[in-house]
C-alpha cells in the first residue's frame, strides 16, 4: 500500500514548529545559525524575486492569447479591476478596524531615536505616467510588476493583432509559460526549508519573547483573513465562479499556508 504523501501546507507548519523550537534550544548559537543557516533562506528568497517577473510576465500574456479577442479581455480586465478594488477596500477597512481594537496587546516599540523626513508628495499624473515603460528591459531588471504588467499587456494585444504572423510567438509564450509555472513548482516546494532557515536564526537572536509577540500579530492577522475570506471570498466564489467555497479553500491551502 502506498504511503500518503504530506501536503505542502503540513510541510511548511511543521517547518514553522520546528524552527521555534530549534530558535529557542540553539539561543547560545545565534550567530551560527544567522551565518550558516539564514543563508539558505536567503537563496529561497533571491529564486522568488527571480521567477516571479517572468511568471507573471508570461501568464499574462498567455492568458490574453488565450482569449483571442481584444474586446473580449477588455472586459474582463476592467471587471477585474473593479473587484480588485472593492476587495482591497474591504481588506483595509477590516485590517484598520481590527488594529485599532488589539493594538492595546501588541508590545511597544523603542521610537524615540528614530527620525523621518517626509519626501515631497509625488502628483497623480506623475503617477499615471510612472505606470508606463520607457524601456523594455528596465521594468523587468527593477521589478516594477505595474510596468510588467503594462509590457505583457501590450505586447499580448500585439500578437493579437499581428494575426497568423503572430502565432509562433504565441506558442512559444505558451511554452514558455509552463516552463517557468514548473519552475515556480519547483522553488515553492522549498519552501518549508526556507521558512526553517529564515524563522529559527530569529528566534535564537530575539528568544521566546519574540514568538509570543508574533504570536499576538499573526492571530490579529488571521483573524482579519478569516473575516475577509468567509465575507468576501466565499461569496464571490460562489456568486461569479458558482463554486463551493469550502472546494476553494481546500485546493488554495498550500498557497494560504505558504503566505503564512
């Protein structure tokens, strides 16, 4: 009989358990595990910041040509935008509600040696403008998503309208796509690793003193999440997909857990 393998997300909670206790064992030793543990977690991160820009480059520009019709994506882009944004208020108006009432529990923060200057307020129009590339390159070597985002769009409306002349292009972004989703599959599955190597140097350098006070933000958080999901994400899910939200749930509980 063959054995169940362990999800992603069990992976990575144990991970998380693990690295608090081997935190709090190896306390002596911070300086060790800050140079020769950390490191690990670090690479975890650099191969993140890597794959990201051209996964979401190219499944952009997939997902456009998949579509084939520039009014059809127009569409659906701006009903996109416009429930973007109506969760995203939620989201804030949950998050400053819930912060307000904990903040009493939260530990206070040494601040009376920090300064700040504030930098001149930037216009909306420059703003608007800064949405747009000037180069192809840059946007992608800064990782500057919104410009990303811009190029894939564009670029996508032009194999389009490029018609046969452009369908080896469309298949070769197709193609590339998958690459590099496999690639992300691949630097995800790391991830109970990194979340070890990054979590366990910090609780060797700040003690168990440090979990409780994560402890205390990461339940606000959670909170607010839960709230979040069950008031919007259940109902949108079942209201524009006709899913069940407790199908969707369970099939996004890696990518939850790996957030976590």
């Amino acid at each position: 009989m063959q054995k169940k393998k362990l999800s992603l997300a069990l992976k990575i909670f144990i991970a998380l358990v693990l690295a608090i206790v081997a935190g709090l064992v190896f306390q002596n030793q911070a300086d060790i595990l800050t140079t020769y543990v950390k490191p690990f977690g670090t690479i975890f991160l650099n191969l993140l910041k890597f794959i990201i820009v051209p996964v979401v480059l190219c499944s952009i520009m997939d997902g456009i040509l998949s579509m084939k019709d520039i009014k059809k994506v127009g569409s659906i882009g701006i009903k996109t935008v416009i429930y973007y944004f109506c969760t995203t208020a939620f989201a804030i108006t949950i998050g400053l509600l819930f912060a307000n009432i904990a903040k009493g529990a939260f530990p206070l923060i040494e601040t009376s040696n920090l300064t700040y200057e504030a930098s001149e307020p930037i216009s909306f129009m420059t703003t608007f403008v800064n949405i747009f590339p000037s180069n192809f390159f840059e946007p992608m070597v800064n990782a500057n998503m919104l410009q990303v985002i811009v190029i894939a769009i564009i670029v996508g409306f032009g194999i389009i309208l490029a018609g046969k002349d452009g369908e080896v292009v469309a298949k070769a972004i197709h193609s590339l796509n998958v690459v590099f989703v496999k690639c992300m599959d691949m630097i995800i599955k790391l991830s109970p690793i990194a979340v070890f190597c990054l979590l366990c140097p910090v609780v060797a350098d700040n003690g168990a003193e440090i979990v409780g006070s994560l402890a205390k933000v990461l339940g606000v958080a959670y909170v607010c999440y839960i709230i979040h999901s069950i008031c919007i994400y259940s109902i949108s899910v079942k209201l524009f997909a006709n899913l069940s939200p407790i199908k969707f749930f369970k099939e996004m509980m890696p990518a939850i857990m790996f957030a976590f």
